[in-house]
C-alpha cells in the first residue's frame, strides 16, 4: 500500500528541512534541554523550605508530632499544662477563623 502524495511530499519535506538546516536539530536539542530544566527545579523545589511542591502535607507532620509529645504529657508539670492549654485553645480559635476565611470564599 503506497502512501498518499501529500503525505510522501511532507515527510519528504521534513527530511530535507533535516538534512539541509539546523532546526530540526535545535528544536528538539530546546525541548531536551528545557524537559531537563523542568526536572531539576522540580527536584530542586521539591525539598525547599515554604515550596509551592510539598512532597508531604504539613498537617501529617503536625499530627505525627503531637502523637509524639502526646506520650511526654505525663512529666508535664500543672505550669506546662496550663501553657499547653492555653496554646491548644489558641490554635483552635486560629483554625476556626481558617474555616471561616475559606467558607467566604
């Protein structure tokens, strides 16, 4: 089955553009070198601290380090619970305004 006549002039075309100039060639040496550029930043970014990448969400860190310290509430004195309290009662007024912002939106 022989190709159609148009389609045997592009590629015949394509390869003459190849053979006789270097835009081929830069053209996809630009897509090489931006697909690697994209890459490193991506890795780059990927462990940066306040990245737009996060690679684990920050709330899991914030839950698996209160179930760490909440082994250590044991040798708390009653100033440092108080103060733990106080700081719990804090960040839930913080996240209800959170909750609130985004119900806003």
């Amino acid at each position: 089955m022989r190709l159609p006549k148009h389609i045997f002039r592009f590629r015949r075309f394509v390869k003459d553009v190849y053979a006789h100039t270097p835009f081929l060639k830069m053209l996809s040496m630009m897509v090489v070198l931006w697909v690697a550029f994209a890459v490193g930043l991506f890795t780059v970014e990927r462990h940066a601290e306040g990245s737009s990448i996060t690679v684990q969400r920050p709330s899991e860190r914030i839950i698996d380090s209160i179930e760490t310290n909440l082994e250590q509430l044991d040798d708390l004195s009653i100033e440092e619970l108080d103060l733990l309290k106080e700081t719990v009662d804090t960040l839930i007024v913080h996240v209800e305004r959170l909750k609130h912002k985004h119900a806003e939106k």
